[in-house]
C-alpha cells in the first residue's frame, strides 16, 4: 500500500504574514490541498504553490459545529488519495483551536500527522497593541481564558471567583458576544472596576483597533465605539502602559487602505512594504503578463544575436522572459558576452543582476525618453540595438534611437488586460473603502479607469479615491482621460509610488495624534 502523507495541521499566526513560522511556510510550500479557516489572512495562501488547491472551511458548512465532521472527512479523503494537505487555522492550532480534536481523528485513522504551531492571537494583539502581557512591574502571571465556553457543557468549567482574583492579567478569547456577562462575572466576584482593560480588534492586520477604558466602563465602550469580533480582551494593570509601546500603530500607513493594481506574479513586493507600513493592502490586476503569441522573431534574434552591441530592457519581466527564451533555445549567458546591457531603471537592473549579469548603462530617471537619452550618449552610429518589450507599450525609445542606429524592436512577453476583474475589491471601491489607488504604468492606469462605474469614478473627482501614478508621462495619460492625480512618484518605481502615498498621508496627519489613552497624563500625550 503507498505511504500515506504527513497531515499537517498548521498554526496561521493571527493575520500579520510575517508571524508565520519558517515550518509553517515550508509545509505550505510543498501542499496540494490547504484547508483554511475563515480568519486566515488570504496573502498567506501565496506560501503555497499555485496548483494547490485552496478550499476554506466555510465552504463545508454554515457554522462551527456543521463544519466539524466535513472538515474531518476532507483531511482523511485527501490523505488517502495521497495529497498532501495542510490544514491551515488561526493563530496556533490547539490554542482554542480545536487541534487536539482534528489530530485525534487523524490519528484513530492511522494517518501521520504534525502539529505545527503558530503565534496565537494573544501574543499577536499583545505585541502590535504594545502591551507587555507580563511586564515586571505589574504581572507576574497570565491566563489565556475562552470567553465562548461550550453552550452544551453542562456547566461551566470557568471559575470565575478564581479568575477574578488571578494574580496577573487575563486574555479572553472569544468574548465579545458575552462581554457584559464577563465583565459582571469578574465584578461581582470582586475584580476592580478600574483595572484597565483593553479591546484588541483584527490585532496585527492594518485594520486593527484597540480600545483602552476601565474593566466597568468596557461593555458601554465597546458597544458605543462599535468594537466586534475577532477581538481579544485584556485585562490588567498592564494595558496602562502601552502608550509608549504601541509601535505598530504609529506606523506611517497604519489603517490606510491602499489597491495594488500590478500584475498579480509582481505585486507581491508592493503587498508586502504596504504591510510593513501598517496599510491594508488590496489587489487588483488589471493586466496580465503572458508568452508572446509568437516566439519567431525573439529565436530569430537569439539565434542572430552577434549581429547585435546593445541589448535593452524596458522591465523586470522583459529581463525574465528573454533570459527563460535564451535557455530555453538551449543557450546560457555566455551568448550574451559581446553585448552592452541596458535597462530602464533599477529594479531591471536589479532583476538582470539576479541572473548575474551587470548593466552598464541605468538612467538616472526612469522613463523611456531618459533612457533614449542616456543610450544616445554612448551608442556610436551605426551599432545595432536589441530592444526586448512587451507586446504593447509606447514607441518613444525605437523612435528616437532608430535615428542614430539600428533597433530591432522583440516582443518577449505579452501584456493581456485581466477581464474577469475581483468583484469585492470592485465593490469596496464602490463603497469608498479604499483610499489609494497606485498605478503604476499607463497601461493599467487606463485599463484601471474604463473599468470603474459612475459611482467610482464620482469618487475620484471627489478625491475620496486618491490616485497615485508613477511617472510623469502615466499621470499624463490619466489627466488626458478626465481625472486628476492626487500624488506622482518622484522616483518612477513601484517603492516610489508607495512613497508618494507616504509622502501624502504624513502632510494629512501632521499634528494629529490617532490615540490615546485614559491612564495616560495630560503632560505626556504624544504629539
Ligand atoms: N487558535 C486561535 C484562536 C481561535 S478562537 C489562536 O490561537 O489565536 C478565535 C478567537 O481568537 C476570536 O474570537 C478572537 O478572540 C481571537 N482572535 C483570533 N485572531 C484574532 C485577531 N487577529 N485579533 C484579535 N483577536 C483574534
């Protein structure tokens, strides 16, 4: 009988992707089928190879208890048929988690399995909410405690006179739905009103929340600022202190919703810096990168390529997709010894340099008409240039090479523009849900734009949608369709255009302060 493969049930960290284990990526890496549940950040799914199968749990039935046996019966079925599956839950998977329950059934059925654990959402919220959980001054002890216990207990395995008299701080998982109920527990059986407390909301993602108050004021607090699950409560002298460490928070974009609108295989860098800022990042491809429908013209000039002094890239997918055909035809770099290289701007430069190879000649602004320019300098008459591009695209650099030298012009990729665009991103556009709009070449800019309904585009003359363009020559084309551009990128890469965002959400914030807290005195209040 085949071996039957490892089962792995994964901790998913509580959203942030960093927080995810080394272990945790490796056994997405290497899945066939994830199974993940519902508050598993969906940029996590990008560890696992395009062809896996990515099934969320809430597909398998409209609550928790529904979902129990199906979840079972999937992990078992896929094991047996040889897949390798990953069953991917929040924050660590036997805090609250129901682990235990899922490697029990593995286990009874004889399939191997591994428990990979995660960072649960306590320690998550805790560090991005600056909240030492046992600071040395105040706790010397901390419970994690479910505030959701099981309605067909007979009775409740919390003992709550104990609790309340717990000699550190509390985290209550789940409680948001019984806050008033915890709450009165905690006091009746004698807790402080004014121990500070804290709710921590969608803790390590761009849209967390956190509310700071007193253990009485907690119920009216929560319901008249809106707070609901996934939160976690935290109760102890503790939550005094985060003023000072609350980091995440103060991150530049920290809350700002901002759409990436690159193609999906390159949006990944963008993503992550926009995480890494606190913003909360969207995707939205609206073109695609793809072989060229006919590879002829790029073999001839492969198999021609002594006939050429300089080969030009215009991208970073240029650079990957003339590289792949040069082996592909069965060649290696040595092919290209003879030639000067040329790209456009530095992350092609950094792409090429990937692959080993030094460009001699990087504009110092990065914009075709400047890479012409800079060509121009050092290309003697005569000489024959290679152009490697996209399938479309402006003319500007064979136009004004062509007058001096040769240019041969190859279209190593081709650029589709994405129809079937992602309808909830659609939508929280439409609702006024996200801010920025980065667009990062004139291609997607226009794309982008004849895809927007009156609603968004109302939007956007209203400035509640902020455009922000990545050249000058982008903008231009953008202003030539009707609308106005918020902010331009001074230098004309994707980390540029994350800088204009940057630049324009600290002029908006400058001398306002986005919290603070009642335990905090008046002197001390950051600025
Ligand atoms: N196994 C998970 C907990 C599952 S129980 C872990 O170890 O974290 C689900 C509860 O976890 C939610 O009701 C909420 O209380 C908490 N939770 C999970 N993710 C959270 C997040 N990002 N922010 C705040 N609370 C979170």
């Amino acid at each position: 009988m085949p071996k039957i493969p490892t089962v792995y049930l994964v901790g998913a960290g509580p959203g942030y992707p960093g927080l995810l284990t080394l272990r945790a990526a490796e056994c997405l890496r290497q899945a066939d089928l994830v199974l993940y549940d519902k508050l598993v950040s969906p940029w996590l799914l990008d560890f696992a190879p395009a062809r896996a199968e990515r099934r969320c749990v809430a597909e398998l039935g409209p609550s928790h208890d529904e979902r129990i046996v199906p979840i079972h019966e999937t992990m078992i079925a896929a094991a047996l048929a040889g897949k390798r599956v990953v069953r991917l839950k929040g924050g660590d998977p036997c805090i609250f988690g129901r682990g235990a329950e899922e490697a029990e059934v593995l286990a009874k059925a004889g399939i191997p399995f591994e428990i990979v654990p995660g960072v649960t959402a306590a320690l998550g919220a805790a560090a991005f909410a600056g909240i030492s959980l046992t600071h040395r001054a105040c706790a010397s002890a901390v419970a994690f405690v479910t505030g959701h216990e099981n309605p067909n207990k007979p009775e409740s395995m919390l003992d709550w006179h104990a609790l309340a008299r717990f000699p550190g701080t509390l985290v209550l998982y789940m409680g948001m739905s019984r806050i008033e109920r915890i709450v009165a527990s905690l006091l009746s059986e004698g807790k402080d009103p004014a121990t500070p407390t804290a709710v921590v909301q969608n803790a390590t993602l761009g849209i967390q929340r956190t509310l700071v108050t007193t253990l009485a004021d907690l119920p009216r607090r929560t319901r008249e600022e809106g707070f609901t699950a996934p939160a976690l409560i935290i109760v102890g002298p503790v939550v005094a202190r985060r003023d000072d460490l609350a980091w995440f928070e103060r991150r530049p974009l920290f809350g700002r919703r901002v759409l990436v609108t690159r193609p999906r295989h390159q949006a990944r860098g963008m993503i992550d810096r926009l995480i890494d800022l606190g913003a909360v990042p969207f995707l939205l491809p609206i073109v695609e990168v793809r072989e060229p429908a006919n590879w002829k013209p790029v073999d001839d000039a492969i198999h021609n390529l002594l006939a050429y002094d300089w080969l030009v890239f215009t991208s970073a997918n240029g650079v990957h997709a003339f590289l792949g055909r040069l082996q592909q035809t069965g060649r290696d770099l040595r092919a290209l010894g003879h030639l000067q290289l040329a790209t456009i701007g530095p992350r092609t430069a950094d792409t090429l340099r990937e692959y080993r190879l030094t460009p001699d000649l990087v504009p110092t602004r990065y914009q075709s008409e400047d890479l012409a320019a800079a060509l121009l300098t050092k290309i003697r008459p005569g000489q024959r240039v290679l152009l490697a591009r996209a399938d479309r695209g402006r003319d500007v650099l064979r136009q004004q090479l062509s007058v001096v030298c040769t240019v041969e012009q190859i279209a190593v990729y081709s650029q589709i523009d994405v129809i079937e665009t992602d309808e909830e991103v659609m939508n929280a556009l439409r609702r006024g849900e996200i801010e920025f709009v980065t667009l990062t070449s004139s291609n997607i800019a226009k794309g982008f734009l004849s895809q927007l309904d009156e609603t968004c585009q109302q939007r956007i003359h209203l400035g509640e949608i902020k455009l922000v363009s990545i050249s000058s020559v982008t903008s231009a084309d953008i202003r030539t369709l009707g609308f106005p551009i918020t902010a331009e990128a001074t230098e004309a890469t994707s980390d540029g255009v994350i800088d204009a965002v940057v630049g324009l959400v600290s002029t908006q914030s400058e001398n306002t302060s986005t919290f603070s807290s009642p335990f905090r005195k008046q002197s001390d209040r950051m600025t």
